[in-house]
C-alpha cells in the first residue's frame, strides 16, 4: 500500500488545526503523514512532495498557479480547496473537490477520505457533487428558493448561492430543468417527488 501524504496550506490557524483533527480520526489516513504548507509554495511544494492529497485555502491560491498543476500531467495531487465565500467558476473547476467552512465534520472527513482511497488516475473523483451540494440539488428540483434551501438545511443564502455555483461547475448544468433530470437519472430524487413538488 503507498504511503499516504496530506499537505494542508490554511492561513487560519483555528481551520488548520480543526482539519488536523478530524484527519487525526480517520482509519483511511491514520499512517499519513501530515505537512504544512504556505499558499505561495504550494506549486513548488506539490511537485516536491507529491502528496496524496492537498487542502488549501481558495482565497489563498491563484487560478494560475492551479491551471498549472492541472495542466502538468505528472501532478497527480487531489486538491481540495476550503471556502468560506463565493468563488467564480472558473476556479472552483480547478479543485478536485470544494468544502466549506460550514460543512459537517462528518462530510469533510469523508471527502478526505474518498481523495486517500482513490486510485491515480481514477478521474470519477474529479468534480465529484459533495453531501451538502446533492441536498441542494434536491431543493432545487422540489422548486425550493435559495432562501428556502438554506433554511432547510441550516446554512445561509450565500452558502446556498456558493454551492449552486459549484455545482454548475462541476455538472454543466445551468437549468433546474436539466438538475431535475440529472438528480432523477443519479437517483437523488424519485419521479413522484417530482411530481408532488409540480402538483
């Protein structure tokens, strides 16, 4: 089995070592080895470490330095980007993964833990919708508003906003017409919720 390295490049020192822990609990990455990393080395710091997974700050790393690890096909890092406010689409597709600074230990855990377990070049990692985004889909296709979502599920409209954007991004869906489809075909929802949320 390959040994299992977790670079993290967190300016907050509260987010840094509340993600130490929840990686210091998971059986995936009880042997890896942990790094920290600034946001401004990260490039030279992936092609130097190479480590299985990294965790960085969105706000922190350029849409530059990440076209450039993705462009380099001998970089096989998963990157995992943390937010904690809206972020362009053209950067949330340069991450392997998003997570929000609202999201659940339990879904950030296991997020980590899917980039650990996955093979090198297995790409059905990339773009991957988290926990929180397919509950988002699911209010969406039930006709909710952003404001309803985010009451639903206990995170704000910006939140809500953020993660809709992720998730066009990482589908290329731009219609709730077409989420409908993809959360009926992906099983997120069945055909007579649908139709109760219509009638």
């Amino acid at each position: 089995m390959k040994h299992l390295t977790i670079a993290i490049a967190l300016e907050s020192a509260m987010l840094k070592t509340g993600i130490r822990y929840m990686i210091s609990t998971m059986k995936d990455a009880a042997s890896a080895t942990i790094t920290d990393i600034t946001a401004t080395d990260l490039e030279e710091a992936i092609r130097t470490l190479k480590p299985t997974v990294a965790i960085v700050d969105t706000e922190s790393v350029t849409t530059d330095t990440l076209g450039g690890l993705r462009s380099d096909k001998s970089v096989s890092t998963r990157i995992i980007g943390v937010y904690h406010s809206a972020m362009p689409a053209r950067k949330v597709k340069l991450f392997d993964y998003t997570i929000s600074i609202y999201d659940s230990a339990e879904t950030i855990k296991k997020l980590i833990s899917r980039c650990l377990t996955a093979k090198d070049g297995d790409k059905s990692t990339h773009n991957a919708l988290t926990a929180r985004e397919k509950e988002i889909i699911v209010g969406v296709v039930k006709g909710l508003s952003n404001k309803e979502i985010a009451s639903a599920i206990n995170v704000s409209v910006n939140t809500v906003m953020t993660h809709r954007r992720n998730i066009t991004s990482k589908l290329h869906i731009h219609s709730p017409a077409g989420l409908t489809i993809y959360a009926l075909v992906s099983k997120l929802v069945t055909i007579d919720e649908v139709k109760s949320s219509i009638e």
